[in-house]
C-alpha cells in the first residue's frame, strides 16, 4: 500500500490502488482512465463510414455517369470493408469495446453485401 496517495475531497490517506475514498465516499476521475472511455476513434470511424457507405447505396444509379459507375462501385465497397474493418477492430478486438464499432460493422457488412448483389445485377443488365 501506498501511503502517499490522498484524497483529493477529504485529504486522508487511501490506497494507492482504490477507485473510491474509503473515509468520504469520494470517486476518483483519474482512475477511471482504463475503464470509463466508452468511444474510440476507431469505433466513431467506423460508425461514420458505415453510415456514409450504406448512404450510398441508396443513391439511385440513373444519377451516376456510366463511366464512373464501376469506380463508384467500388468506391462504396471499400468504404463498407474500411467500416466492417474499424468496426470489428474496435468491438471485438481493442478493449474497451465500442458500441460505434458494432453499428459500423452491421452497416459495413450490410453494404458490403448490397453493393455486391447491386454490382452483379448492375453489370450483368448492361451486358
Ligand atoms: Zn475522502
């Protein structure tokens, strides 16, 4: 135990360890530093390109030029994979989870999926 630590409310010596003053009732903010950050930047990264990636989707083709068609695309794909990617990283993989993470993954996968059917029905009409 260290004796050096004092309450910041109370100034009575506590634990080094404790996340709470034992004599006043007091919680400290600075311990909380491994436990309470509950958004990541990779979880709001997520979060951000799933929804713009799922957006996308329902921009209706007749707007997009025929040439770029194929790049947009794959533009959506890819910011759906960036989505799925953050988002499982920062869910299942980097602690402490982030609920974004999560909501970006089900949007990625969402587009990832959609955007690939509209891609094979896209492209096999104008064969
Ligand atoms: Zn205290």
């Amino acid at each position: 135990m260290n004796e050096d630590r004092k309450c910041p409310n109370c100034g009575r010596p506590i634990p080094f360890d404790a996340n709470l003053c034992p004599y006043c009732g007091k919680k400290f903010i600075e311990s909380g530093i491994k436990t309470e950050r509950t958004h990541t930047s990779f979880g709001i990264a997520s979060l951000v390109f799933g929804v713009i990636a799922f957006c996308l989707l329902f921009i209706p083709r007749g707007f997009i030029p025929y040439s770029l068609m194929s790049l947009y695309c794959a533009l959506n794909l890819l910011i759906g994979a960036l989505a799925m990617i953050f988002g499982g990283f920062s869910y299942w993989i980097k602690k402490p989870k982030d609920a974004y993470g999560k909501i970006g993954f089900i949007l990625g996968i969402l587009t990832v999926v959609i955007g690939f059917l509209q891609f094979i029905i896209y492209s096999s009409i104008n064969y």
